[in-house]
C-alpha cells in the first residue's frame, strides 16, 4: 500500500510536470496550446541530440530543452499565435497545425524509430529513504516537477513579468492604459510554457519511448489535470495531479491498470460534473 | 462560458483528430499482365505506433524484391512492388489489402505484423482468392486456406522457452504480462496450458494497452509476489518503459529474468541496451547467428540500410519468403495465387538464420527454435539451439503433435479442435 502510494506520487510527479506548461499558457493567455504535447516531444529529442552529438550530461539537457523550445515558443507566438488573439476556435486549430508540421520535421530529420537516452547511473536503481526504497529516476523526476512548480510560482508572483502577466490576464485593455506591452508580456508568457513543455520532455525521455508520435498522449493526460483542477489555478493543477497520481497507483494496486484508467476517466468525468470550474477555480468576478 | 468553449473545442479538436488518415500513393505499375513485370503487394505500416518495427519489414521485403530482379526476375519478369501504407491500424490494412487485391490484381502480397491486422486481412484473401505471405511470428490457432505463415508458431517459441527456463533458470512460478491485444492473450493462454503440464505455475497475468508508459504499479505488484521468472508478450514503444521501470526499481536479471517472446534486437536497441542486458528471448533467428550466410545478410542489410541497423527475426522472414516466392511461382508456372500457394509448400531455402522449409501440410515454416541473453552490446548471446528445423504445429497447445495434426492442406479438422468451443 504505502509503495503503491508512492509510485503514485510519482505518476502525480509525471503529470504535474507536463501539465504545468499547457496551464501556464491557458490560465494566463486563454489559448489552448495544442502543439504542447509536440513540444514535450521536442524536448525528448532534444535530449537525444545533444546526447549523440555534443555529448552533453543527462541532466545539463534540462536548461537546454528549456531554452530551445521556449526560443520555439517565442517564435510561434510571435509569427502565429499573436495573430488569432480571441479567436479560440483558430488558435486550436492553428497550434494543432503547428505540433503536426514539428513531428513530421522529426520525422524527417531522426527518422520514425524508437531512439534511446542513456540515463547517468546514479539515477537507475534504487533510493532509500527513511529505509523506504524509492526509485531514484522518479525521485529526480519528482524533485524536478517540485523545483520547476515553486519557479513557475516565483516567476508569477516575484518578479515584474509575473506581475505584469497577471495583470494582463485580468485584463489587458486596462494592463495596456497603465503602459504595459501586452504583446510583449504574451510572448514571454508563451515562451515560459513552450519552455516547461521541454524541459517535461528531458524528464520523461528517461523512462519513456522516445518517438515523433510521443507526445499525443501526454497533451491528453495534461488536458485532464488542468480541467479537474481548474483551468486557471496553479494549486489546482498541484492538486489534481496528485490526485490523479495517486487514484492511478491505488487503483493498479489493487485490480489493474486497465481498471485504474477507466476509474480515472470517471472521476475526472464526475468532477466537472459536480465542480464545472474545476476543484480550485478562480474567484468569479 | 470560460469552461464551456474549452469544452467545445475539445470535442471540435478530438473529431479533427480522427479525421486524418495518411495514405501513401501505390507505386506506378507499368502493363498490368502478360508485359515484363509483375505486380506484388507490399502491406507494412510505415505510419503509426508501428512503423517502428514493420518499416525495417518492408525495407527487407524491398531489398529482397532488388536482388531477384537484380537476377533476372520471376519467370523472366521484373517484380514491381506496389507499395501500401497499413498505418498501424487493422480497418487500414483491410482497405489496402481489398485495393491490392482488386484494383492492382496484385500476384501475391508480403505484409502484416500484428495478429489483429492478419485477422482483419485474411477473409478477404480467402474471399478474392488471394496469396498473402505473412511474415511475423504469431500465436498458432490459425488454418489459413490463402497464406503462407512463415514466422514462428507456438511449438518454435514458446514450447521450448518455458521448459528451458524451467529447467535452467529453476523457475516455477510465472508472472505473465502482455499487451492487450489478441496475440499476447493468445500466447498466454499457451503458456498456461504447457507450465500446467510441466508443473509450473503462474502468480498472474496482467494486459496492458498498447502505448501504456506507467509501469510502476505493475513493477510494485511484480515486486511484492517475487514470481520466479516474467514471461512477457509486451509490444511495441511500452516495452521501453518496462524494462526501464524494472531496472529504476531495482529488480536484476539475476533475481528475477524477463523471459520474452517479443524483445528482439530492433525493441533493445530502443529500450537501452543496459536495461535489457541479461534477460531473455526466444526466437528462431538472431542477428548473432553465427553463418556465413548470416554474416554475409548482415553486412548487406548495413551497407544499404546504414551501420546502425539491426537485424531481427520478422525482418529475416520478411527477407526470405520473398525467395519462396520465387521458386513457388516458377514451380506453378503461372500467376494464379492458388496454384502458388500449393506450390509454395514443400519449398526450401537456405536462409540467414539456416535452412527453412514451409511445412506441406499446413502451410507454416519449419524454423530453428532459439533462445538468446540480451549483452551489454544489445545483441544476443544464443544459450540454446535445436539441432535442425521443427515442424510447426499451430494449435500445439491444444494437443496437436506430428502424428495427429489438427491444420492440413484440406483445412482445419474440427473435428479434432473446435474454435467456437475453445472460447473463453
């Protein structure tokens, strides 16, 4: 039971960090970022590339792929994204355009197989902890998850740009009378979540098949967590990845996985029912 | 109203999703009959969750098709592979299987890797009066009337798996894990029914789906019952995740060995090689087959395909029925996909992994039953080796043995073995 709820933890560790961007973006811009599941995958390949060909450490990639896929961000936000402000419908589609066009260019350029990351050796094997053994991969990706959740938070509520990122996400006609570059703040709020997306595409490039196709299923798993949790609420998100996690594990412990999503598609399902804003919800103004 | 249009666009999202379908242009077939060339259906998924196995398939498929032209072709005429993308999907491969069939009039098509999608092809190659050459190792409990099957079956991978394990590795208690799809549950229905007869016994049996990624509950569980030995039939890119989860939660090879009948070189050079080292699989080929003509497979298959690529038993297949093809189209004497199957039985060929026969009775191959340890370099140490080929015996696990065979040329006894009683 207590492994089952530890392993549990660390499936919560998992989704916390890859919703973090997709919540990042939609809580703060409103735009539905499709392509995020593509950009954890670009991250993955990232990792791959400067593995094989600049010989980078494992753990050195995570402020690569931040870096890279947060440019890419930028970039699409700033060439695409900005045009469709408003427009819901558009920008879905737009993004969804935009995560085909990046895995076909994967496709292409490292062909359609299965690549494979070395991971360092401290990281495989096990972790005791408090004479508990815990895999020492899913600690680092949960001290990880941690570190990049209490960054997001400093950025949010620390520093001029998560100041001005708020306040945007209030209300931008207002933010842009008081004299700040909405376009300006978008742009680096888009470039923060792309940024996250990558380096949750590090993380789970250790213990998951690296492939173009990859990122289909993490873009679905985070769109569960930032509904059940509330679309614009950071502890939500906190919150229904941990739940999310541990309702998973329990479940496979006692029946099997395939149970176990089922249960979860249920929850989930009967959480909007009951908390249409999701379990945190912003206050309605 | 915030919620509710990201709702919609969910939904609007998730239909737009379904829609696409990737299809790739048949390659253009010059005269249709009666000219220099000849048609033959190539059928592997080359997109999808597939692709990663069934394009090294097809790539063997296409170098074998080059080297008989190369040769001079099939009774003096040219084979033009008409190319078809099955996009890891069953529905797909029927499509492209009637298109095959019906439009190109196809002499014979190579392809399939999964059982659902053979499942989903095969009545329309008995119902067209067609010749598929299927080239994947699969579950037995099958008499087709319109293929050649010329991976293993049951008796060449299983049979000898788990009585060697038993024996050599002292393991008794099984744990049994697969994806959940009709092959794995097939092969573990097998499995089940010899470890009964050899005084074994299994803890659990757990399916998966397909691109499942969090192993850590089924790791716990694996952990907590300490079975003697995993028999694994996981398939396709959640293979990854198993190994690695079995190794990051500390189980060794040596405590506990994975026993699978899937993880071949393509699958461990994909997982890690240092997660896969020490465990096993059992195979008819592996690309340490120590042959001459092996080496010499090898090396042409790295030459064209680059240095890295690995070679693996479904490639080999895919390589060599092509080759049957040939002598069975020669011995008929003309196209017409029966005759071809009737005389595709009884052909031998010298292939990289050893002689081959297709067995006259029921249409499967005769192989060389092995079982290979992953090494550090990913590839395989063989521990174990039959002498020569064994007959297939597709339904072995429901008593068919070589003096009373179930499947014959004039199909299946039902007499002797009932599907519709067997299922469960």
């Amino acid at each position: 039971m207590l492994g089952s709820l530890l392993s549990g933890l660390s499936i919560g560790s998992v989704l916390l960090l890859v919703a973090l961007g997709l919540m990042v973006i939609y809580g703060t811009m409103g735009v539905i970022n499709m392509a995020h599941g593509d950009l954890v995958m670009l991250g993955a390949y990232v990792t791959v590339f400067s593995q094989r060909l600049l010989h980078v450490p494992f753990l050195l990639c995570l402020p690569l792929a931040f870096v890279f896929t947060g440019s890419l961000g930028w970039l699409i936000e700033r060439l695409i994204v900005r045009r469709l402000y408003s427009r819901l419908l558009d920008t879905l589609l737009a993004t969804w355009g935009i995560g085909i066009i990046l895995q076909q260019v994967i496709r292409l350029t490292f062909g359609p197989e299965l690549q494979n990351v070395s991971v360092p050796v401290f990281l495989t094997g096990e972790t005791r902890v408090g004479g508990i053994g815990m895999p020492s991969y899913r600690l680092a990706v949960f001290l990880v998850s941690v570190a990049l959740l209490l960054g997001v938070v400093a950025i949010l509520h620390r520093t001029d740009l998560g100041m001005r990122l708020r306040a945007v996400s209030q209300n931008p006609q207002i933010s842009a009378c008081h004299g700040i570059d909405v376009n300006q703040v978008r742009a680096w709020t888009f470039a923060l979540g792309a940024g996250l997306a990558g380096a949750a595409g590090v993380m789970v490039s250790g213990f998951n098949a690296v492939r173009p196709t990859m990122g289909s299923s993490y873009v679905v798993d985070s769109f569960i967590v930032v509904v059940v949790g509330g679309v614009s609420s950071l502890a939500g998100t906190v919150a229904s990845a941990a739940l999310l996690g541990g309702v998973n594990s329990v479940m496979a412990w006692l029946t099997n996985d395939v149970l176990a999503k089922a249960v979860l598609l249920l929850l989930a399902i009967a959480v909007i029912r009951f908390f249409p804003k999701g379990l945190f919800s912003a206050q309605a103004r | 109203m915030k919620r509710r249009t990201f709702i919609q666009t969910m939904a609007t999202s998730a239909a737009l999703t379904s829609v696409v379908g990737c299809s790739r242009g048949a390659a253009p077939g010059s005269s249709a009959d009666g000219g220099e060339t000849m048609k033959v259906g190539v059928l592997f998924s080359l997109t999808g969750g597939l692709e990663i196995v069934e394009k090294s398939m097809h790539d063997s498929t296409l170098m074998a098709i080059e080297e008989i032209n190369a040769a001079g072709g099939v009774l003096g005429k040219q084979l033009v592979p008409v190319v078809e993308d099955g996009a890891s999907d069953p529905r797909v491969f029927a499509e492209k299987a009637r298109k095959l069939l019906i439009s190109d009039k196809v002499a014979t098509v190579f392809g399939c890797y999964t059982g659902a999608s053979v499942k989903a092809v095969l009545p329309i190659f008995t119902q067209h009066k067609g010749l598929l050459y299927y080239p994947t190792y699969a579950q037995g409990n099958e008499c087709p009337s319109h293929a050649i099957y010329t991976g293993a079956v049951p008796n060449q991978q299983v049979t000898n798996f788990i009585d060697w394990t038993m024996k050599n590795l002292n393991a008794k208690r099984f744990f049994l894990v697969g994806s959940n799809y009709v092959f794995p549950r097939e092969m573990a229905k097998v499995a089940k029914i010899f470890l009964q007869e050899n005084g074994g016994e299994f803890v659990a049996d757990e399916y998966l789906p397909l691109d499942h990624t969090q192993w850590g509950p089924l790791v716990s569980k694996i952990k907590e019952l300490k079975p003697d030995s995993i028999f694994s039939n996981v398939v396709g890119a959640s293979t990854v995740a198993f190994y690695r989860e079995f190794k990051n939660q500390g189980l060794t090879p040596e405590a506990i060995p994975i026993c699978s009948t899937v993880t071949s070189e393509v699958e461990t050079q994909a997982v890690g090689p240092e997660f896969v080292a020490g465990h096993y699989s059992s195979f008819p080929y592996f690309q340490s087959v120590d042959t001459p003509a092996n080496k010499t497979w090898v090396a042409n298959v790295k030459d064209k395909f680059g240095a890295n690529t690995v070679t693996h038993h479904a490639m080999e297949c895919s390589y060599w029925q092509v080759h049957i093809f040939k002598q069975a189209a020669e011995k008929a004497g003309e196209l017409d996909p029966e005759l071809m199957r009737k005389a595709s039985l009884g052909l031998e060929y010298d292939a990289p992994g050893g002689l081959v026969r297709i067995d006259p009775d029921n249409g499967n191959a005769w192989l060389t039953p092995r079982i290979g340890q992953c090494q550090a370099d990913g590839q395989y140490k063989i521990v174990d080796e039959y002498a020569g080929p064994v007959k297939p015996l597709p339904y072995v696990a429901y008593g068919e043995t070589e003096q009373n065979l179930y499947c014959t040329t004039s199909g299946l006894d039902t007499t002797k073995f009932n599907p519709q009683e067997q299922q469960s």
